[in-house]
C-alpha cells in the first residue's frame, strides 16, 4: 500500500470555523491510502479532490433548488451540508485492477452518506470496513449498539472495474459541518 495526498485544500476554508490555525493546517491536505493489485500502476492513478457547499436558493420566482456553491465563494457555517468529491483517472498505459482508495472523514465533519451503494465504511478508525447497517459500536460502559452515519470514522471504495488507460469517475460523500 503506497500512501498517497489528496488535493484538498478547499478543506482549510471550510473548516475555518472553530478552527484553529494548526488544525487548519492538518486538514488541509487530507490523506488517503491507495493500494492496487498492480503496484506499478498505482502511480498512474491520479486523484483530485474537491468540496462543494449544498444551499437550498430560492429564485426571483419562488422556485428553490439545491446548488453547489465554491467554499471560497460563500461564507461556510456549522451545520453546513458539504460534497466531497474525489475524481480519479488512469494516465498510464496499462489497465488498473484492484483499485481501493480509503478516505478518512476529518472529524469537524459529520458523515452523512456515501453516493455509491457499494461503498463501505468503518466506524473504528479504518481499521474494519463493511456496510452501515451491519457495524457495531462500543460505548464508554462496553455496551455494544448498531453504527449510525455519525459513527463512521473512514470510507473505502474498491472499484469493482478496472481503470482502462485515460479512463476517469468520481467517487462521492456528503458530511456536514460539526
């Protein structure tokens, strides 16, 4: 497994709030392991990241909708709902088997969800994965209750597919701001 950085550094921006200018700086660019059945191709797996802030606007003529806005552009709050968005692509020559990324969720960030059903993720650090609905956690008096999304610690995507030379996608989460 080869650890690689994920591009984040919108991250700085949202989670200024409460934030202070260490914590800033240990958030800024956020760590994800990436491991392949094909070690040498790994480093043909380019990851970018980025966030999106969700804010319901209401037109001139009522009509709402959900947008996406720059966390550079708007003011981000507590209990703001953000899109992490991590977009992949193969710039090798040579297809990539075994693709898995793991992305730890920052901890002034509450996980809501994962945008691909066939995701998993952990509630114990990254240390076990699996479905939501099949974890368990273990309070302060060792008493075991089933996981809920505010749990989840990291997600892990492992491509189902190979990743053809020049192919691309995106793997997506929402969180909101602690």
């Amino acid at each position: 497994m080869r650890n690689i950085f994920v591009e984040a550094t919108m991250v700085a921006g949202i989670l200024a709030t409460g934030m202070s200018l260490p914590d800033i700086a240990h958030a800024s660019p956020l760590a994800a392991a990436v491991q392949t059945a094909t070690p040498a191709a790994q480093s043909d797996v380019k990851i970018e990241s980025s966030i999106r802030v969700e804010r319901t606007e209401v037109s001139e003529n009522g009509a709402s909708a959900t947008v996406l806005l720059d966390p550079a552009a708007v003011k981000v709050i507590p209990g703001d709902k953000l899109l992490f968005i991590n977009r992949y692509s193969n710039s090798g020559q040579d297809v990539v088997t075994g693709f898995v990324i793991n992305n730890p969720v920052h901890s002034a960030v509450t996980f809501v969800e994962v945008l691909e059903d066939w995701a998993l993720v952990s509630v114990d650090g990254g240390q076990n994965f699996g479905k939501l609905a099949e974890l368990t956690v273990t309070d302060a008096e060792q008493a075991s209750r089933p996981a809920v999304a505010s749990d989840v610690t990291h997600i892990r995507w492992a491509l189902p597919m190979p990743i053809a030379p020049g192919a691309s996608g995106e793997l997506r989460f929402r969180g909101i701001v602690k």
